[in-house]
C-alpha cells in the first residue's frame, strides 16, 4: 500500500529495487478519537494567563507554569449522552473506546484540554472572537531520538526511520470546532484543519496533496527516504455537520480524515507508544471523500462512506472510488468493544495505493486500569505488476505478470495504568507479508515493544520505548542485511 505508504515508498525506493517501490507507492487509530481528555487542567487558582495587563508572551508562559498545578478535584464533569468513558486519560491516550471518523463518540463532549496558546489568545480580539464561535487551536511538538543495531535504515518499523538520529517528527498545528452531540435539538457543526511538518510526513503525504515533496525527489546518499527530510502535510481538513434526529444522532463529513480502523493513529498524542507496528506502517493512512457515522443506540453504531481510494485525493488521475463501511459495538457492562470495518473496498486493479482491506478490532477492559486492544486484517492488491506467476517474490518487475499481493497480520495491546500520570504498554505483533508487496521482503515478521508514557504536566508528555523485532524467512532489516533490529527510543510531546 505504499501510500502510507508514502513513506513506504521512501523507503522502498533504497533498499529495494525502484520498479518495486513504484508498484506500491504512495499516517489513525486510533483512527481518530478526541484528543487526549485531561485531568490535569490549569490550576483552579486565579489565572495568571488570563490576566490582560500582561504581554502576550507572559500570558503563554504563564498557561504552562498553571498547567503544572495540581488537578481540581472539585472541576465539574460535562454532561454526557453516552456511556461512562471506560478509561482514565491521562494516562491512556484516550478515555473512550475506539472509532474513527469523528472527534469523539456521538453523546461524548468535547474534551479537548485548553492549552497555553489558546490562554495566551484569551485577551486578544481574535481570541475573544474563537471563544465565542467554540474554535479551538492547539497543537504539539514531539522531538525523538533512536539508537538501533541497525546503521542503514530502520525501516520497516516507520517514522523512526533514520538510525541512531536525533529527529523532529511532527509540528502539528490544529484549528477546530467541535461539534456539540450531547444535544439533540439542533444542527450542529464542526471542521479540523490539522497540518503535519516533520520528518512524519513521508508516511503520511497523500497523492496530489503536496506530495511532489516526496515522490519527485529521490533518496540523497545517506538517506533511507526519497524526498525532502523535512516536509509539510495538510494531514485533516474536513467539515462535520451534525444531525440529531437521525436515529440517535448522525455525523456527515466531508473532506480528508484519518483511516478509520487502527488502534494506532498518525498524531503522537493518540499513541500507547513512540513506534508504530508493522501492521499500521503499510496499511492506509488517510482517505477523502464523505462519511456518515449514525449512532443507533448506546451499544451500536453504523459508519458508511465513499472515498477517493487509500492516500488519494479525489482530483487526482490515480483516485478510484471506493467503499468504506463499519460497525462499532460496546457491551452493556462497558467491557468490550467490537469494530470490525471494510476499511476499503472497490473492483479496480492495483493503482497507486489501491489496496483491499478488510479489518477488526477488539478490546476488552479487565478493569478500569488495565485493558487490551487486539487488531487483525486482511489486505491485498489486485494485478499489481510484477508479481504474477514467473515473478520473483519481494522483487517487483521481476516477470512482466501481474497478480495479486496480499498480506495478513495481527497486533495486540496490553495496556496499564501505574498511576495518575503513567501508563505501561506491551505491544506483541505478527505480520506476513507473502509477496513482499507492502515492506520489500516476502516474509514473517514479529515484533514486540515495551513503553511507558510519562505526563509531566498535561503539555509535557515523556516516553522511553524499547523494541526487538525479527524476520523469519529472509533478512529484511537494515537493508537486507540482518534478520533481526532491536531499537531504544525516547520522544517528548510538548504541547502549546
């Protein structure tokens, strides 16, 4: 699927052969849920950053000296058209079960946190103006560093790519407005406009959305990925219109959103860990198009869509439409959830990232503090070339035939809350790729990664990570050079 390819692409395009990559070029979660809730909010004192006699610049301070105070526990809880969110977050990225397509279950309010930039605005004509109309911006910056056994790449495990590199992943600026779907007697409305810079952006480029960066430009000397280093992404923009009397509420969207199905998501605060499985490196990141999610009761909901095909914009030569369908079911006793999604579906032939995918998630909850989340699909591409009969698994353009590439794999989470501000997560994976279509190299893979996240404040999140991951049935780390990779990470997602 290389759209997610993008990167894979990059990646592809130096340690396997070019015609390969070009077969199968092109960022959740989850998919995205809201944005971590906080229950470290500013302190309940008098705000400093509030106080219009001060410049802008001591007002921004401020917020983060207040959003290292102490939670109030006397804050109020927002009504609520759902059942009781089943975790705490923090620690976990995120309170609710997951689903994609909406900023957070229909009946859940909005939880975004208000972070310092929005404070500092408070005072100014503009701020006031976004406080008024409910538009929210925010956003994060989250720096890594990664030492490997590897020295050439580290790919397939993605974003970190480069070894032993200290990297600016993401710059993330957000301009939202929530929709309000506690409510039931009115429309409502909502857009996100979220743009990427950083090194994440050779995953998460989308075919005729600046993705010139990235494909025009081949890999430099000592660079495992074609393109810039460094590059922009629109990662979302979509507008929401909310209807409450379509069965128990209705969200319709219009524009570009994250895949819906992952546990995994592009935007490092929706993560349990630094790293992303085999699994969410080569599957879609995004899609374009229009989306309805319909909430039929407490327990159901029922998501449709029609969309320009895996990381394609509608206008461009390679889009193909396709279908996008899943339904979301919660147990009464708030323990389990099902999602299983048709994450992309249509007749045509391999193009670009066209590939089929069909996929599930399971989670259950043991208790309130420690849950597990299970993720498996099903994905292949129809007559890509180079890999009919004759051609030589993982080499594309290897035989003039087309055929079909197909993969399979399964992830699980096992995910505990040590205390108000830690969480550990162990993530165990499977993945094979049969033909080498999606990682360059036909074969099994496993992988397993141990991390924790660490909330300093409720803008300073710290998390170590380590990894260890093998290939079963040729060498397909660093290059093609070894069977195995173990990786030690750190990043930091500081949050203005």
């Amino acid at each position: 699927m290389f759209s997610k390819k993008a990167l894979v692409t990059s990646i592809l395009l130096s340690v396997v052969p070019t015609s390969q990559v070009l077969a199968q070029s092109a960022p959740s979660s989850t998919n995205v849920s809201a944005m971590p809730a906080s229950s470290l909010p500013a302190s309940p004192v008098a705000a400093e950053s509030g106080d219009c006699s001060k410049n802008f610049f001591s007002r921004f301070a401020a917020a983060y000296r207040e959003d290292a105070q102490p939670a109030d526990p006397n804050a109020p809880t927002p009504a609520r058209r759902a059942m009781d969110a089943p975790f705490d977050s923090p620690p976990f990225p995120n309170s609710e079960w997951q689903m994609g397509g909406v900023p957070a279950p229909i009946g859940v309010p909005d939880t975004n946190s208000t972070y310092p930039l929005e404070k500092a605005l408070g005072c100014t004509k503009f701020g006031q103006w976004m406080q008024r109309n409910r538009i929210e911006v925010f956003g994060w910056v989250t720096p890594s560093a990664n030492l490997s056994t590897s020295n050439v790449t580290n790919f397939p495990l993605s974003y970190n790519t480069r070894p032993d590199r200290v990297e600016l992943d993401q710059v993330i600026t957000t301009i939202t407005r929530v929709e309000d779907t506690v409510q039931t007697d009115h429309l409502d409305w909502g857009f996100d406009i979220s743009n990427l810079y950083g090194y994440d952006y050779h995953y998460t480029i989308t075919k005729g959305i600046f993705s010139n960066q990235l494909l025009n430009n081949p890999a430099g000397a000592n660079e495992p990925l074609p393109g810039k280093i460094y590059g922009d992404d629109p990662m979302l923009f979509y507008y929401d219109l909310y209807i409450p009397w379509v069965a128990e509420g209705m969200i319709v969207r219009v524009g570009r959103w994250l895949s819906l199905p992952d546990i995994e998501a592009q935007f490092s605060p929706q993560n349990y860990l630094v790293t992303h499985s085999i699994l969410y490196t080569v599957d879609p990141y995004t899609q374009t198009g229009v989306m309805t999610t319909t909430k039929l009761s407490q327990q159901w909901t029922f998501q449709i869509g029609v969309n320009a095909s895996n990381d394609t914009a509608p206008w461009n030569s390679a889009a193909r439409p396709s279908l996008q369908t899943c339904v979301r079911w919660v147990s009464a006793d708030n323990d389990d959830m099902l999602y299983p999604c048709v994450n992309n579906w249509n007749k045509s032939d391999y193009n670009y990232n066209n590939v089929q995918m069909y996929v599930a998630t399971w989670g259950h909850r043991f208790t309130k503090r420690f849950h597990m989340l299970t993720e498996a699909y099903r994905m292949y591409g129809r007559n890509v070339p180079g890999f009919g009969p004759g051609g030589t698994p993982g080499q594309a353009g290897s035989s003039p035939y087309a055929g079909t590439a197909g993969e399979f794999g399964i992830v699980n989470y096992l995910n505990y809350e040590l205390s108000s501000n830690n969480m550990l997560s162990f993530r165990n994976e499977f993945y094979n790729d049969e033909k080498g279509q999606r990682t360059g190299y036909a074969t099994r893979y496993s992988s397993h990664t141990l991390g924790l996240t660490h909330w300093v404040t409720q803008d300073l999140e710290i998390q170590p990570e380590i990894r260890y991951e093998h290939s079963y049935d040729c060498n397909a780390y660093n290059g093609g050079r070894k069977d195995y990779q173990a990786v030690a990470l750190l990043d930091a997602i500081i949050h203005y």
